[in-house]
C-alpha cells in the first residue's frame, strides 16, 4: 500500500495535468490482492484450515 501510494504522490508533484500512469500499478495490485482473497477465502478451504491447524497444535505439544 505504501508503494501505491508514493506513486501517486510522484504522479502528482511531477505530471497532475498529464496522463495518470499511476492507474495502472493501482489495478494489478488491486487484481492480485483480489485473487489472493478470494484464493484465501472461497469455500471449500474449509478442510484445509482444519489440517493445518492440526499440524501446529501437534507441534507446539512437542
């Protein structure tokens, strides 16, 4: 997030009235937070959080 925005910081102080270069930075980052999200998040991930649960208890009795 911080490098975002120092990008649009740069646009700013350098080209405010020229073409917004920083848009495009902003969207792929946007994409693949996204995608992580959802990656993250959508069901069937349910199983997944159980085992790896299981395997840290496990290790932290050991």
């Amino acid at each position: 997030m911080g490098v975002i925005s120092l990008l649009w910081i740069i646009w700013a102080l350098t080209t405010p009235n020229n073409y917004i270069w920083p848009v495009w930075p902003t969207l792929g980052w946007g994409i693949g937070l996204a995608s992580h999200g959802f990656g993250a998040y959508s069901s069937g991930n349910e199983g997944l959080v159980e085992r790896e649960y299981k395997k840290l208890s496990e290790k932290s009795e050991e």
